[in-house]
C-alpha cells in the first residue's frame, strides 16, 4: 500500500514539464527585472555625474557626504577625494549650520523640500547662494539625503543692485521738485511725484483716474508732443505694450496748469 502511495504521488510528465516552463519564466521575469535595474542606475549615474548644477549625496544623521558630483567639485573647490567620507560641519560647507537642521527638519516632516535658499562656503572662501531641491531616501538601511544646489549668486547679486537702483530712483523722482509723470502713449497716468501733484492741484489717486490730455489746454499741444518724440520711444511703448513706461516732463508749454481744474 505504501509503494501504490508513493508511485501517486510522483509528478506526472505534464507536471514536470509546467513546473519547468513556470521556472523559466520566473528567471527571465528576473532577468527583465535586473536589466531595467541595471538601466536605471546607469541613468541615474550618469545624471548624477553630468549635471552642471551641485549634486551630493549625504548622510541624515551627520551630514558625512556619500558622493558628490562634478558639478558640485567645480562650484566649491573640493575635489571629490577632499569631500567623500567627511561631514559637511568639518570642511565647514554651511556658512550657518541651523540652515543644515533647518532642512533636515523640513525632510523629516515633509520628505521633499523645494527652493531652500542658504549660503554656503567654498574651499577659498568665497561666499555663495544656493537654491536647493532635496529629497530623503532610504539607501542600504541609512537615511540620506539627495540634494540638488542651483549657485544663484550673481542672480540674487543683479536683484540688489536692481533693488538699490529703483531706490535711488524713487528718492529722486519723490524729491524732485520738477513735475514728472510716467505716461503712457495713449495717456494713461501710472504714477506722478508730489511736485506734479502741486503743480496741477490733484491728488495723487485723483490724477491716476484722468487721461492725460485733460491736462492741457489744446489737447493737439499733446499729439504735437507725441509726434515730437524719438521713433524708438514710440516703436518701444506699442511693442511693450503695458509693460512699456515712458516719463514725460510735465512743466511743458501747453499744460493746463490752474489747481481749480476746470
């Protein structure tokens, strides 16, 4: 009874035939599996190595950098041999360390952090501007960090100097004591100084709600002045639209100077 047991419970040919065909396409769904793999990382290395902007690979807990790319060698200074295996608070990376736990904070709770902006320490030490994207990720059991630094120095260098000139601008053109308007082509007022408000008798919200050529006398004396104007001046104001400004004297013959604003 035994042997009449065992003999029916040998797999039958058909059987071992689709245990066969069922391994074989487990091992080439595998096969499939480490190739995509294989593919994705060299994309990933490949990206990593060649991106032009700072890229590094960093240790949650405290900050040792795993690997760097080229783009970030070129930006700070170090080699990748200066920088593999060291914490970013030993070659002193963060002109502010809180802005390291800053991020890290903002990590832990979010997982993703977008244009984080800190400044940072080349090996000469310079002083630069980062924009960073970073992401946590969980690689062999450790929490690191992938960081992306866009160096935005000379942007953030062009909007002081944008900044400190539009300062300048505003104190002369508050304290100027000639009337200047800035008007369009079709004489709409944007803005006015004080003298122009003294000048005509309105207030500045009153004067931004009139068009332009109730300011004269003869409102041809404005199409004269129109015509009279440089072709790039008028070719710049259609072409800009909106967006284009002009500034216009306004103490010019023809003006309707008297404050009863008749």
């Amino acid at each position: 009874m035994n042997s009449e047991m065992i003999m029916s419970e040998k797999p039958t040919y058909e059987e071992i035939e689709q245990r066969v065909r069922k391994l074989e396409r487990a091992e080439f769904k595998h096969k499939k599996l480490e190739k995509a793999l294989r593919a994705s990382e060299e994309r990933f290395r490949l990206t990593f190595h060649l991106h032009p902007d700072s890229i590094n690979l960093t240790r949650v807990s405290d900050g040792t950098y795993i690997d760097v790319n080229e783009g970030f060698t070129q930006k700070t200074g170090f080699t990748r041999e200066e920088v593999i295996g060291k914490t970013s608070t030993l070659l002193n990376i963060w002109e502010n360390h809180a802005d390291r736990e800053r991020l890290v904070n903002e990590l832990s709770k979010k997982g993703v952090v977008e244009n984080f902006e800190a400044r940072f320490v080349t090996k000469d030490g310079k002083i630069r501007v980062g924009q960073m994207s970073a992401r946590l990720l969980r690689i062999n059991d450790e929490d690191v960090i992938l960081s992306i630094t866009r160096d935005i120095t000379e942007h953030k260098r062009a909007e002081a100097a944008r900044a400190e000139a539009e300062r300048k601008y505003r104190i002369l053109f508050e304290n100027s004591l000639d009337a200047i308007g800035i008007i369009t082509i079709e004489g709409r007022i944007l803005d006015v100084n004080p003298a122009f408000c003294d000048l005509f008798g309105y207030s500045r919200e009153e004067i931004r709600h009139l068009n332009a050529g109730k300011l004269y006398v003869d409102p041809a004396d404005r199409r004269r002045l129109i015509a009279g104007l440089p072709e790039r001046w008028i070719y710049q104001e259609r072409k800009g639209a909106a967006a284009q400004k002009r500034r216009y004297a306004a103490n010019l013959p023809g003006f309707r100077y008297s404050p009863s604003r008749n």
